[in-house]
C-alpha cells in the first residue's frame, strides 16, 4: 500500500543558499507580537495583590499622637530615635499598607502637616497611627 508523501519521506531536509539559518528562539520570537491576551497576567497580578485597610483612630489616640508630637517638637535638636508606623495609601486600588519607619525627625511642619525625617522621608501626620521611642518612657 502506498501512502500519500512515501516518495519524498527519505529526501533530506533542504537547507537554503540565499537566507541564513534561524535560530528556534528567533523563529519563536516573530510570532510574539500577536499574543492576544498582552499584559492579562499583570492584571491579574494586580488584583490578586492585597492591601490592607485603614484603621480608624480614636479622639483619644489622636490626642496621644499630638502629645507625643509635641514632645518631639519641643526636643528635636536632641535628635531623638523614634519609630513612626503611618497609613501609605495605595495609587491603584483601595486601602494600602501600613509602614513603620525608624530614625530621627529633622523638622514638623505642622502647616502641611508633615514629618520630615533626615531620611528624607515624608510622613503626613494625618495618616501617623503610633508613635514610639525612648523620649516617651515618662508618658
């Protein structure tokens, strides 16, 4: 019985003169630009990512934070090392993460309501939820 490509089964397999040989990751590659679902699994990721939500604080948490606040203010030139954990809210989505940053404040501006640490990093007051360092041990 003969099959269909039987005559030409055992020919070898034609290796061009004019066009050099691609490689499989080059012959992969010219075929990328039509990937229907393009950035799908970053979307994905970006759902499943968590956040947490902010915790709301009471007037007599505040009333702590702007004691402490104060205290900080009244000794900065000691260069005191404290510990702020504050609310950072998330650009993409609801809610956030809370983060704790250690060090020292170089300045309060309590017009913007804003510590600035010699870090450079910016803390909004508003968004502070604890406190805590060695300056505060007589509270």
């Amino acid at each position: 019985m003969i099959k269909t490509y039987d005559d030409m089964i055992h020919l070898p397999h034609h290796i061009s003169t004019k066009h050099p040989h691609m490689a499989v990751s080059d012959r992969a590659a010219q075929f990328s630009p039509f990937a229907a679902l393009t950035g799908h699994d970053a979307a994905i990721k970006e759902t499943a990512r968590l956040t947490d939500e902010r915790v709301a604080i009471d007037e007599y948490m505040k009333d702590v934070l702007n004691n402490k606040l104060r205290i900080i203010l009244d000794r900065i030139k000691e260069h005191p090392q404290i510990a702020i954990t504050y609310f950072q809210p998330d650009e993409k989505k609801n809610g956030g993460s809370y983060i704790t940053t250690s060090g020292t404040v170089k300045k309060i501006n309590e017009y913007e309501r804003i510590v600035f640490m010699t870090d450079d990093t910016e803390i909004p007051i508003d968004e502070i939820s604890s406190i805590d360092g060695n300056i505060f041990e007589n509270m």
